[in-house]
C-alpha cells in the first residue's frame, strides 16, 4: 500500500479541517481503516476532537501484534502512525456490531494536519483553539489500562467527595497531564469524555 498523500491543501476561507471517518474493527488487531474527509468549521460539523501525547509509551499485550498503520481506504493509501495514537484509534473505534456500521469521526492533529507542510501546520495550531471549543466533545486519551487506571476511572467517575487512592495518583501521573497544551483543549472543550 502507497504512503497517504494529501489531496489538497485545507480552504483557509472556508477555515477547513480534515476529519477521519474511523471503520469499525472486530478485534485490536483488526487493521485501521478510515476515510479522511475535508470539512468547513463554519458550517458547525460533529466531531470529536482526540488530546492525546504523541509519544506516549504502550504496553499492552492486547496490542503486542497491532501494526501501527492507519489505512485510508478511499485513496488504498496508508500513514504510520504512532504507538500511542494507534492504541487510542483501537480501544476508541466502533466494535462491528452488524446492522450498525457506525463511524468514529475524530480529529486528530497528527494525521488531520499535514505534518509535512508547515504552512498549514502553523495555521492548523493557530486553530487549534476553535477546534476543541467545536468539537462535540473531546476524547481524553491517557493510555491503554494499566496499574489499576480501570478502576481509578471508574471511582472517580462513581465518587464526589473521596480521598484519592494510589491508582488515582498514578493516572494523574501520566505524561498527558504534563503537556503544554491539555488546559487549552480541557477549557474549550464542550464535553471531556
């Protein structure tokens, strides 16, 4: 399969973004197939946009022989994608679950941007504030589950008031909750999933 080239560049007038259109996978290691499509934040598209680290470390059995090649179907294209992101797009995407052959729409700076023209990169950071404050909701990405991470979601999900436990404290001591840029996408997000 070809390296993925980008149509074109994104409408600044239309202030455009790309979108991937995720398919849905029957197991982990079912390759990842999408679409890329363009779309005008003027017209107000759903979307979820992901806020993930780009070199995040993975060690999950689950996707010990998971390639990290994201398949765009439309152009019989791919792009390498990184450990971290590939694990997020597997544990995120839709489960084949027939009838339904919903689609995870998601943008994603790594592949949404065109990371090799850095005109549109230096636009599409620039925007990346509308981005998150339009997204439907922003998807937190902090890592497969790992050291009871599983149970610290779900307690800090169950609980109001409680004393953190050791698990919650290794969550929060993730990478993600040390990049630059996590406040910008938590405050502009209308919804934190």
């Amino acid at each position: 399969m070809a390296p993925y080239s980008y149509s074109r560049p994104l409408d600044r007038a239309k202030n455009e973004i790309r979108l991937l259109r995720i398919r849905p996978g029957s197991s982990m290691t079912d390759d990842l197939q999408c679409r890329i499509d363009y779309a005008s934040l003027h017209e107000h598209p759903v979307f979820s946009a992901l806020s993930y680290t780009w070199n995040g470390k993975v060690n999950d059995p689950a996707l010990a022989h998971a390639p990290t090649v994201l398949h765009i179907i439309s152009n019989n294209a791919s792009i390498e994608i990184t450990p971290n992101l590939n694990a997020a797009l597997r544990y995120l995407r839709p489960k084949c679950s027939p009838p339904l052959d919903e689609e995870l729409i998601l943008w994603v700076d790594a592949v949404c941007i065109n990371q090799e023209d850095n005109t549109e990169k230096a636009w599409q950071v620039a925007q990346m504030q509308r981005v998150y404050s339009q997204a439907s909701r922003v998807i937190v990405w902090l890592g497969p589950p790992a050291d009871g991470s599983n149970i610290a979601i779900n307690t800090l999900l169950a609980m109001r008031r409680f004393a953190l436990r050791a698990s919650i404290a290794k969550l929060l001591s993730r990478e993600w909750w040390g990049r630059v840029w996590v406040w910008q996408e938590l405050v502009m997000a209308k919804e934190v999933v």
